[in-house]
C-alpha cells in the first residue's frame, strides 16, 4: 500500500497503529484524533437539526462512528456525510429515534440545495402563452435546487423547532410530512406540502406533463385545486422553464 493510502486509511481506524517511519506515535495520535474530530464538526455543521435532537455527546459518539465506517472520498468536505442518514437508520442506539434519519435526509437536502446550480425562476405569466390545448401535456422544469423530502414523521416542524426556524414545542410525531426544498435565490426555502401538492411535484419533477401531475394530485387529495398549486410553486421559483411535448401521442 502506498505511504500516502496506508497513512489515511489509519487515520481513521482507532485500532490501526501509526505506519512505520512515517510519523512519531505521539504526533499520529494528535493528528488522527485531529482529523477525526475535524469531520465530527463538519458532520455537525451540515446536520444542526440533528445534532440538537440528540444532544452533543450522543451526536459526537454517533459521527464518530460514521467517520471511522465512511471515511472522505473525495477532498470537497461540502460533498462528505451524504450517507449520514441511511447510517442513522441502522444505528442500534438511534433505534428508539426512528424521525431522526428522515431529518438527516431533510438536512442534506437543504445542503445540497444551497450548493444547486444558480437558474432564473420563470414568471407565471409564462403559463398563459402556452396554447390552452397543449397546457396538459406541457412539462414543468424545475429549478436544479428542488428536492423532495417524504416521510411518515413530521420532518419539516422537526427541523424548523431544532434550527430555531419555528417555535420549540412538542411535535406531533405520528403525523407524515413532504418537505419541498429549493433556493431560487439567496435562501433555502423548506416548505411542507399537503399530501395532493405533494404528488404534484413529484410528478412534475419526475418529468410527467402537466396533466398528468394534475391526476396524480388528485388521486393524492380529492380536494386538490390545479390553480392555487400552480401559483404557489411558481411563487416558490421552483420553475425555470416549460417544455412541449414534441407530439400528440407523447405522454412521457
């Protein structure tokens, strides 16, 4: 193994000793404790929400055992943890805290929102220069920030009472929500959607036209309403643009 291999990869493992001639066993200790507690607080920057739920030290045991099992593959510390929430789900002492993996999936989210690529939100007015009778088979493109969050807990007022965004109060955790997300512009937007809206931006972002999102929404909520949905994520910037179908039998 290269010197350079063979000293990161026993950085990481506690029980691995210092490579032979290449540093002191003083010093390699100070410096693997260093890096590990350097990507411990990295982990902790990207998933506050997290971090508060479970308190400091349960938060720290538990990256650092993610740290040791996951190490970095790439230099660009923003592109490391993204496997943080699927480590959660199995994590023996997380198993009374089945919320806190879908939080973690919401937190990356919000990262990867914030570092999406930079695209003008089109107006709804755009809309209204599509011929009415290609409107439903028209395809919303969505801004490259959006994500979808689903899950059986309420992750968004899980999220927003532990990053000081809404009130610290008790959530009800029986309760499932869809969390959108997007940055149109400067700030991430986390939104919680009703169960009709959600499976409208799903359809939508899954590349099905308009019509088609329209009756998956409906199929989702009796009492969803095409207009409202439509101008509220519009009013989000979550569209950048619209597509027609090429031709009339095309109901990708």
């Amino acid at each position: 193994m290269p010197a350079q291999a063979e000293l990161a990869g026993a950085l990481l493992a506690a029980d691995r000793p210092a490579p032979a001639g290449l540093l002191p066993a003083g010093r390699f200790a100070v410096h693997r404790n260093n890096v590990v507690a350097g990507l411990v607080e990295a982990l902790g920057a990207a998933y506050p929400a997290v971090r508060s739920l479970v308190g400091e030290r349960f938060f720290r045991a538990a990256a650092t055992d993610f740290v040791r099992r996951e190490p970095p593959r790439s230099p660009v510390l923003i592109d490391y943890g993204g496997g943080f929430a699927g480590f959660l789900g199995s994590f023996r002492p997380a198993a009374g805290l089945p919320y806190l993996a879908p939080v973690a999936r919401l937190e990356r989210a919000w990262l990867l929102a914030y570092h999406a690529a930079e695209a003008a939100p089109l107006p709804i007015a755009a809309l209204a220069q599509m011929p009415e009778a290609v409107l439903g088979r028209c395809r919303l493109v969505p801004h490259p920030s959006l994500r979808l969050v689903v899950s059986s807990f309420p992750v968004v007022a899980l999220w927003a009472a532990n990053t000081g965004r809404g009130p610290h109060e008790a959530v009800d955790l029986d309760r499932a929500e869809t969390a959108l997300v997007v940055r149109p512009e400067e700030l991430v937007v986390v939104e919680s959607l009703t169960p009709g809206m959600a499976a409208f931006v799903a359809t939508l972002a899954d590349d099905q036209p308009l019509g088609a999102a329209a009756e998956a929404a409906m199929r989702a909520d009796s009492g969803f309403e095409l207009g409202p949905a439509l101008g509220r994520l519009f009013a989000l910037g979550a569209v950048v643009g619209l597509r027609q179908s090429s031709f009339e039998g095309d109901s990708r």
